[in-house]
C-alpha cells in the first residue's frame, strides 16, 4: 500500500466556496479582487519575481484500495498573511466543508485547517470536525508566534483528544507578507531563496516546541513536518542537546536530551526527495530510530514525487519503511497491523 | 599553495580567537575628535567596555558567562584583553601556530545608527589591535573589521590597513542587509583587490533589534533556543550571495564563516542544487550548481563542533562533498563554548587532519597566515 502523508488540492475558483458560507459573506467575498485572488492562493511558494507554477489540476480521489492520502488544502493555509483575521476563519470554514466534500474518499483524508490567530475557535473546529472518519490531521498555518508556545495549547488538547496529528507545511508568504513568519536573515532576492530556506521553519518551530517543553505538556502530541524534507534534522538534534546540556539550568523543564522527543513525538517527509541524493554519504546520520519518523509524501501536484522517485534515491528498504511508518502516523488499519 | 610540514610538527590555524580590549579608554591614542569625547566621555566609559556590545542583554541574557572563567588574565580586564595571557592560557598550550583575531568589541557597532560612529570606533579598534596584538608576537593575524553602514569607508579602510603585517583578512558586520545586496560590492571590491577573504561571525545582536538579522519563523524563547537557531543566518546569507550573483561579479572573492557550524551544508548544498536543476531560470545570476559557488568560495570552520556520539555519524558530519576542502580549525577562545583543540583535531579524520589544521587556511588567506614560521 502507498501511504501519501501531504498531497495537496485546491479550488480552481473562490466563488466555488461560496455554498459553504453564509449568505452574508457569500456577499462580503463577491469582489473582484478575491475571487481574482485565487491564482494567489494557489501559487504553492509565492513568488516575488520568478518561480511560479501552472493552474493545479483538480484533485478527484476515487476508491484506491492500495492507496492511503493526506489532504492537504494549502489555499488554506495562506490566511498566515491574511490581514483580516475575522474572514479568514469563515474561509478555513468554508474550505474545510468543500474539502470533506469533495477531497475525501475511502482513500484519502483531509487535514482539516485551522487559524493560528484564534486558537479557542480552532479547537473548538476540531472538536467538531475532528471526530468524523473524513478528518486525517490538523493544519496549522505558520504564525510568528513558535510552535511552543502556550497560545497554542488549546489547538494541541484538541488534536489529542480526537487522536489527529498537527501538519505544518509553509503556506509560501512565509518571508514574504507582512504577518507571516520571516525567513532567516532579511529581505530575500527571489523565490527560489526563500524556497530552499523554508526547511528553516521548521527547524525553529521544532526548536521551540523542544525548548518550550510541549511534549512534557501534551505527551501524546504528533507532529508532522510536511514538505520540509528531512536531511535537516540530524544537524538539528545535535545542537539543541548541544544547548541543552551547556544551559541545563536555565530549561529545568526539560528532564532528559531535547532530541528524544523528535524520536516520539515528531514526524518528517520525504518530499524533495531529489535532494536526498547520495545516501551512503549522509545515512549514517540516521539512526534506526530517526528512519521510523520519516514517511513518504508525494507533494502532487507540485513536484510530485512518485514512489519510484524515492525508491530510485534512497532504496526500496527506505520506501517499505516510510510507508509503514505513513501507516503508524495516519492510524490507518492495514492486514494485521495496527 | 601547499605547504610542506614535517611529521608530528603540523601547524595550527585557529580561525576564530577573540580579542579584547582591556578597557574602552586603551583606544583614546586612535579615536581624534569628536569620537574621543563621543566614546570616552559621560556615560559611555562610565559603563567600560559594556556599551560595546551587540546583543541585548536584557532579551536574551545569558545563562551563565559568555566566557571562560579560566581565561581571566592576571593582569586584570576581560578574558581575551591580554595577548601574553592568550599566548600561555591557549596557544602554547595546544601548540597553536597562529590565531586568527577577530575583534569582539565591534560586534557592538552593529547596533549603531551612526555611520560615522561606527567608521570610528572600527578604526581605532583596528589600529589599537595591529599596534598591541599583531606587532607583539607573529603567531597573531587579525581580520580587520569593517561594517556596511558606509560601504565606501570601509572600502577606503581596507584599503589603508590591508597590507599592514598580520593583517590577513575583512571582518564584515553582517547587519540588516543580506550579503549579496550590491550595498556591498565596494567592501567586496575591495576585499578582492587586497587580496583579503572576508569573514562572516555573529555578531550577537541577531534577532535583537527591529535592524537585525534574525532566524526563522518568529522569536526564540532562551538564549538557548536562539543560539541553536542562529546558524540559520549564515545559510541564509550564503544563500543570497549565490542567488544574487556576487560570485559572478567577485570571482577571486573568498568568504570564511566563522562559527555558524557546517554540518547543515549536507542538506543545504543538495536542497539548492536540486530546487535550482528543478527551475535553472529561477536566478538569472546562477551560471552553474549554487554547490560549486560555495565549494569554490566558502570556508567554514569547526567550532561549535556537533557533538555527535556515533561513529557513523561522525563519518557523515565529515563526509559533506567537498568538506575536506572548505573547513578550518577553529576554537573560538576565549567564549564560554570553546571547543577543546585536542578534542576537535583528535575527531577531525586523519586524512583531513593537514588540511583542516592549516593547508586550507593558507588556501584561504595565503602563506602570511604562517606568519610566524617565516
């Protein structure tokens, strides 16, 4: 079975959400300028000068028996530059209810998104959403303000009490928007900067949730870094025990090595596989327990990775385990596997 | 250029070794008016040499000291202030046959808003240490420094100072502009013609100030969490310089990035090959593999050394295309984190021990790095 833990999909037009909103912001959104906006909202990395990509092709999952996706609707997950707060809520509703209507079948699930700027209201989302079978994950769209951070306890209660795994993924007006996290350094030349940069994300966001001590407050918590890649984190795991043993005094929340909770409670994905050329070099970075934490994405339609893709870069070995550990991050049930 | 040694003799560059002032009233000799005044005056030398620092102490302070307590010298002042003191507390010690000085003090200039200022106090700091440290024994080299807050000076200081005995390198501030900003071609200009690689440190005020430079995605919490995050910015810079075409316009341009780590170059050089094959028209100032650029262009040095527990791991820390190449041996005394040279070179792999100690810092700076041995 191929498990695909981030795919993507969207809207081809804004006006196709307006079924999914009431009637008076049907009205507040029939404006030009955003229904104009879709092919915005659709560019996976916003450019500032190149690197765009084509209108996406409609996703329409059918019934593939040897097939488990993740949906996720990055349109959504743009309201990370969004300046109106109170609207973007209405169109994450209104996305949400399309996307379980449209994007789920008996082989894929939707990674439902929430506003990282109303965390009681996200909560209050999953609770609602979040106990249907169509619901594989939760969304958070990149703010300024870190993953560990207690603004976000009320989202991480939630997401553990209806079992779904938090997904971050770049909205791609990170570095770029006033209002969305910056990128390392300042102001970038172009796109393909900020694109190579974005891994940086996470890396800080993991950071914090290390530091902050989320996972001693929410132990069951998961999440899952999509479309990152994965090459980053062993550099990542060294620095931050690295820290953590100079300043013990100054973490005294943290019992144990920051990186073990890498090893419980985070996730990776394969997506650019590309860039994981040259195994034999950098393999032995990863221990037999990192590899468990890193699972295939295919990030169609953008780039759009195939099994073979990875199969071809890193080996058939590393491709069976990155889809029984998409199995063991999605929950999902397969012959006598749990 | 290669560099014959005999065995069991090897010399050592230590890239990154901090000087330090003893106290802000040594640099009155080279600061004319009004800086004199400016600096020495009211309640700038009341708080000594304190003001001339870059990071905000009250955001991120510091868990303990930012130095070793064991590098105090005897004759009093900051650890670092002493160069008979950093001779018998480091480089005798370890054997150390030249310290690359990079002056800590004006990493504070990074948060002036005068340009003038800033010009002044780098000036003083630069002849005060070519003066004290540089003529008092050969094993010392100095990266002279210089900021972008007015281009064409520093441009005209490297000039003045760049052929000076000793002097074997630019220290360029890394303030709110990224490096491949043209703001910079006239340092960069000059830096080639002088034959000088420029050196990149933190300069501590990153993620600070609303003019600094910062790391990702939002405001780390600790000093901790900011200092794991703080490599991040030389990434982010050696990223902007190829995307922008510095190395294009500076071919003989060197860069050395003191103490922002290497071992994310494994998935940084094959992320940016692999994005750029994926859109080669994405920079129109990329002319080959942005890998090359920084294989070609680009040193790093050791310290902090990842502390990896696994022989595995240490292999592929080590095995980056090209590392053996681009790395150079650095200690960073005398800071808190200071990287043990025995503990450092007994990791370093055998057949990368010559290069990493010394032949690729002569690569980088030529034979003067040797000062001492001629």
């Amino acid at each position: 079975m191929i498990v695909d833990c981030a795919r993507h999909a969207g809207v081809k037009r804004h006006q196709d959400l307006f079924d999914y909103m009431p009637h008076s912001w049907q009205k507040h959104f029939d404006r030009y300028e955003w229904t104009g906006a879709v092919d915005l909202t659709s560019n996976h990395i916003r450019v500032s000068s190149k690197f765009r990509h084509d209108p996406i092709p409609e996703y329409k999952p059918g019934a593939e028996p040897d097939r488990m996706t993740l949906v996720i609707p990055h349109q959504g997950l743009t309201v990370n530059g969004w300046a109106d707060r109170v609207g973007a809520k209405v169109y994450l509703d209104a996305l949400n209810s399309y996307g379980e209507a449209h994007w789920v079948s008996s082989s894929s699930k939707l990674a439902m998104v929430v506003s990282p700027h109303d965390p009681v209201w996200s909560a209050s989302e999953i609770r609602r959403r979040g106990a249907s079978p169509k619901i594989g994950g939760v969304c958070i769209p990149l703010s300024t303000e870190m993953l560990g951070t207690r603004h976000w306890d009320p989202i991480y209660e939630a997401c553990i009490e209806r079992g779904l795994p938090v997904v971050i993924h770049y909205s791609g007006v990170e570095g770029s928007y006033t209002g969305a996290p910056p990128l390392a350094g300042s102001v970038h030349q172009n796109a393909l900067s900020r694109l190579i940069l974005m891994p940086q994300l996470a890396e800080s966001n993991a950071a914090s949730l290390l530091f902050e001590g989320a996972f001693y407050r929410f132990p069951k918590l998961q999440i899952f870094f999509a479309g990152f890649g994965f090459k980053w984190i062993p550099s990542l795991m060294r620095r931050v025990d690295q820290e953590w043993r100079n300043f013990r005094s100054d973490m005294p929340w943290l019992l144990d090595e920051p990186s073990k909770k890498v090893l419980s409670n985070m996730w990776f994905s394969s997506y650019p596989v590309g860039e994981a050329g040259g195994l034999v070099a950098w393999e032995g970075e990863f221990s037999a327990a990192l590899r468990k934490r890193i699972v295939f994405n295919s990030h169609a339609p953008f780039g759009n990775d195939t099994v073979e893709d990875v199969e071809r870069v890193l080996g058939k070995t590393w491709v069976d385990s990155m889809m029984r550990n998409g199995r063991a991050l999605l929950r999902y049930k397969t012959g006598t596997e749990a | 250029m290669t560099i014959s040694v005999d065995k069991g003799k090897m010399p050592i560059v230590d890239c990154d070794v901090h000087p330090l002032i003893k106290d802000i009233n040594v640099l009155s000799p080279y600061l004319a008016e009004p800086w004199r005044e400016y600096f020495l005056g009211g309640v700038r030398s009341g708080s000594s040499n304190g003001f001339i620092y870059a990071r905000a102490r009250d955001k991120y302070n510091h868990p303990n000291t930012t130095y070793r307590l064991d590098s105090l010298p005897d004759s009093g002042g900051p650890a670092g202030s002493d160069p008979a003191f950093t001779i018998s507390n480091h480089l005798e010690p370890y054997g150390i046959t030249t310290a690359l000085l990079l002056p800590q003090e004006p990493y504070g200039v990074a948060r002036f808003g005068n340009a003038a200022a800033a010009a002044a106090f780098e000036r003083a700091n630069n002849e005060y240490l070519i003066d004290t440290w540089l003529s008092y024994d050969k094993r010392y080299t100095l990266a002279m420094t210089v900021s972008s807050h007015d281009p064409k000076s520093a441009a005209a200081d490297i000039r003045r100072l760049g052929k000076m005995p000793g002097v074997v390198g630019v220290q360029l501030l890394i303030l709110n502009h990224m490096a491949g900003s043209p703001l910079f071609d006239p340092i960069y200009e000059a830096a080639c013609e002088m034959e000088l690689p420029v050196a990149f440190h933190q300069n501590g005020g990153e993620g600070c100030y609303t003019y600094s430079q910062n790391p990702a995605g939002g405001v780390p919490r600790s000093y901790g969490e900011r200092h794991t995050v703080l490599p991040q910015i030389g990434a982010a810079n050696i990223m902007d310089m190829i995307v922008s075409g510095v190395f294009e316009r500076f071919p003989t341009l060197r860069i050395v990035m003191v103490e922002w780590g290497f071992t994310w170059l494994s998935w940084l050089m094959s992320r940016m090959d692999h994005l750029w094959e994926a859109d080669r028209t994405a920079s129109p100032w990329i002319k080959r593999r942005p890998s090359e650029y920084i294989a070609e262009h680009f040193t790093f040095t050791t310290q902090p050394l990842d502390e990896a527990t696994h022989a595995s791991e240490i292999a592929a820390m080590f095995g980056i295309k090209n590392l053996d190449k681009m790395l150079l041996f650095s200690s960073d005394y005398p800071h808190y984190d200071t990287d043990d040279p025995q503990l450092t070179i007994g990791k370093i792999p055998n057949e990368m021990k010559e290069r990493v100690c010394f032949q690729n810092a002569v690569d980088t700076f030529g034979a003067k790095i040797l000062r001492s041995l001629s």
